[in-house]
C-alpha cells in the first residue's frame, strides 16, 4: 500500500505491485473495516478493473475507493476473501496505521 487519503465523502487507497502479476479487485468478498469495527462500503476501481477481467501490472498505482473513513479511526483492516468466486492470491492488510492520515 502506497497511500491513504481521506475526505469528508471518501477514503482512497493506492496501491501497487512490485513484481509483474494479473491484479483486479474483488468487489464482492473484500472487507474494509476500521480498529472500531466500523466496515466502509466498496465505491470503484480506478486504474484496475474489477474481477474477473485482470490488468497485467508492475510498479503501476492503482486506486481503490470506499466510504469515508471515520476520523476517530486510527488503523484500519483490508482483507480480500481467499474463498470468494475470483480470488487469487487474495490481499491482506492488516492494522494499517492512519494516525499520520491528511484529513480534508
């Protein structure tokens, strides 16, 4: 994970892969929540499409879109399903610090 930006009416997450791969998001099955146990709905892809059609990708950022994140929040949980219909090497990011977050 790259970066994390965070408005009144989003949260934006860039993200990238260092090694060549096929990426696509799994819009179904992904779970974003915040050290509360709040959890954000899916909003768009942006540089990537969504599951099953992937984008051959290396060291390119691509961005992902949920709700706006609460501002209490200080780290937050992004988990793809291993077991969901497309799922490949499913991403986990767990306890990401955004206490040092930019909030508009």
């Amino acid at each position: 994970m790259n970066q994390v930006c965070v408005s009144q009416t989003e949260t934006r997450l860039e993200l990238f892969t260092k090694e060549s791969k096929l990426v696509c998001v799994l819009k179904e099955g992904m779970v974003f929540k915040d050290d509360k146990g709040n959890s954000y709905s899916f909003l768009k892809s942006v540089g990537v499409d969504l599951c099953p059609k992937r984008t051959r990708m290396k060291n390119t950022p691509f961005s992902i879109y949920f709700d706006s994140l609460s501002p209490e929040a200080k780290s937050f949980d992004l988990i793809e399903n291993k077991n969901a219909k497309h799922a490949h090497k499913p991403w986990t990011f767990e306890k990401v610090d955004v206490s040092e977050c930019k909030w508009n």
